[in-house]
C-alpha cells in the first residue's frame, strides 16, 4: 500500500504539473495575441534581430483602475504608473482580465 500511494501521489503531481504547464502556455499565447495582435511569435529565422515586446508605465494617459492597454503595432503594453500601486497580484488579475476579454472579443473586437 506505501508503494501504491506513493505512486498515486507522484501521479497527482504530475497531472498538477501538465495543468499549471498548460495554463501558463495559454498565458503565453493570449499575452503574446494581445501585445503584438499575432497568435505567434515570429519565426527565428525570418524575425527581425531586435524582435521585442516593449513594456511602459504612463501616469499621463493611464489610472490606477485602467487595465493594461496594447500598442499592437509596436509591440507594446502599458500599465498605470506605479503598476496599481505595486500590487503584483492586482497587475495580474488585470492582465489576465484583459487578456479573456481580448481572447472573448478577439482582434480589434472582430472574430
């Protein structure tokens, strides 16, 4: 019975494993969709050197309510100044709302 329930845990912690690997590969997708409008990255071999995703902070143009907005001709996402107020979990429950709605809507609210 030992040998069975270590088995079943290593088991459990394996599919816990392929779920989070999942779940981060679609992060990955829907961030890179949402920042550059493509569904990929581009092909290393045809990509421009520099290809990047650029990140910026705006106080300007940006509240701490504003979820994250993507310039998706320059490869860039904003956030507020201050990043809802260095809250790591709010810049990612934001995010992640603006990645479902932007996956919901898909590219420029057309499908």
């Amino acid at each position: 019975t030992v040998l069975r329930d270590l088995h079943n845990a290593e088991k459990a912690d394996k599919e816990k494993y392929v779920k989070k690997l999942v779940r981060r590969k679609d992060f990955l997708s829907r961030f890179v969709h949402y920042a550059t409008a493509s569904p990929y990255l581009p092909d290393p071999g045809l990509m421009e050197p520099k290809f990047k995703i650029k990140i910026e902070f705006s106080a300007a143009e940006m509240t701490q309510e504003s979820l994250p907005v993507a310039h998706t001709c320059v490869n860039t996402l904003k956030f507020p100044h201050f990043a809802y107020d260095n809250n790591s979990e709010t810049l990612k429950e934001k995010l992640r709302f603006a990645l479902r709605a932007w996956s919901k809507l898909g590219a420029f609210g057309m499908r």
